[in-house]
C-alpha cells in the first residue's frame, strides 16, 4: 500500500512566512520600506525569483503593496480596519471615550506587566534609549515632540510584552487616540504640579519594567491610566465651564 508523500513547501511560501512574521511581531512596521531586492535576497538567502514570488503573495494579501520605482511598504491593513471606524465613532460618541481608556488601561496594564517579565536585554536598551528622549523633551520643554515620545515609549513596552495581538492593538489605539492624548497632554502641560506627576508615573513604570517587578509595572500603569482617565475629565468639564461662561457672556452684552 503506497504512502502519500508530504506535499513540500515551496520556498516563495517559506519567505513569505518569514516577512509576514516580521510583520506581525513588528519589526517590519506600516511604512517600512523593505530593504532593496538584492540585498533582501541575501538577508533571507533565497534568489530574487523567490523574493518577488513571495512579495507578490503578501501584496495579493494586502501586508505589502509595490508602487514602480517607490519600492516595496508595508501597509497598515492589519490596523486600518480597527481605527478608521473606532475614530469616527469616538467624534460622534464622546461617552466612548470612557469606555476607550478602561480598555486602554487594561491593555497597558498587561503590557507592562509582560514586558517586566519577558523583556529581553535588547528590549529594555530600547526602552531606556526611548525614555530618555521622553525625558529629554520634558527637560526641554517641548510639547510637540513630547505627544509624538510619550506614544513611543507606551508602544515601546507593547512591543516588549512579546504578544504580538498587545503589540498591534497597542499600535492601533494609540492611532484612534493620538488627538485624545495631544489634548489630554496640553491639558497636563499648562499645570506644572500635574505634568510633574506624569513624569513620575512614566519613571516608575519604565524602572520598574526594567527592573524586572511585573507587580510594580502593572501597577504603575494602572496608576498613570487612572490619572490620565481623571485628568482628561477634569479638562473637559473646564472646558464646560469655559463655553457655558461663554455663552452667558455673549447675552449679557446682547
């Protein structure tokens, strides 16, 4: 009786695998231009043939896409489909906002605690070279650049959680909310005792991380997303405040 042979696997499959795991675990990020084909090639050790095979297999999936002469990007499909709709939905939902940073404090919580267990060496490098250029904006006082550091370093620990669903989720909801936390960070920025206290807590879960205390860090981010929670209610009932008194202002001259 004649035995059915496994089918094999052809090595444009095989490559293909390698950059969709790389894109999954996040070392190939949307935008990332991939590297020219010659040396791709040799990075993965397969002919170009192959390469361009497998290229093409991600690009039917949507990971990649290849514009002549602009080389080969990855797309943001695995995130697009998450955020676009979430963030229409918060513009006309505002009480979803709520909702959005219990998730978000559950979310950072369990990366922080996972990062603190499972951070490799390598990780906690990059964690300390992004805490320090988010401590170097607080030094400078630059808020700009600020918002876009303070992003960084939450998806930073993400990625050091080595959970690529934390990592992508992560991804994705600091897209839904970047306005929400530029706001929130203005807010913070114009009272120094508060924005004091935010540099503690950021302190405090990256020494902790690095450390290796997943206690200390899950606690620490819940900590800082509660602050963030109650700071961000605080500013919207100001601004409450500020329109009503507004608005009585504009009758009273009428």
């Amino acid at each position: 009786m004649s035995q059915l042979r496994p089918a094999l696997t052809r090595l444009s499959d095989s490559v293909a695998a390698e950059l969709e795991k790389r894109i999954l675990e996040g070392s190939l990020k949307p935008g990332d231009r991939l590297a020219p084909e010659r040396a791709l090639a040799l990075d993965l050790g397969v002919s170009r043939p192959s390469l361009r095979e497998a290229i093409q297999k991600l690009v039917s999936k949507g990971l990649l896409s290849t514009r002549h002469g602009g080389g080969t990007h990855v797309t943001d499909r695995l995130e697009a489909h998450f955020v676009d709709p979430w963030r229409d939905m918060l513009k006309g939902h505002p009480l979803l906002h709520r909702d959005l940073l219990e998730f978000r404090q559950m979310l950072e919580s369990q990366a922080a605690m996972l990062a603190a267990e499972r951070a490799t060496d390598v990780d906690v490098e990059r964690l300390d070279q992004v805490y320090s250029a988010l401590a170097s904006t607080y030094a400078r006082n630059d808020l700009a650049a600020c918002i876009d550091a303070d992003v960084a370093f939450h998806q930073t620990i993400a990625e050091a959680a080595h959970n690529v669903l934390i990592g992508h989720l992560s991804a994705s909801l600091m897209r839904v909310i970047h306005g929400h936390v530029s706001g929130n960070l203005e807010h913070l920025h114009a009272r120094p005792q508060l924005w004091n206290q935010l540099q503690a807590q950021h302190h405090a879960i990256w020494q902790a991380i690095r450390e290796h205390k997943p206690p200390e860090a899950d606690e620490a981010a819940r900590k800082h997303i509660e602050f963030v929670r109650q700071s961000m209610e605080n500013s919207s009932r100001e601004e409450e405040r500020r329109q009503i008194a507004l608005r009585r202002l504009g009758e009273a001259v009428s």
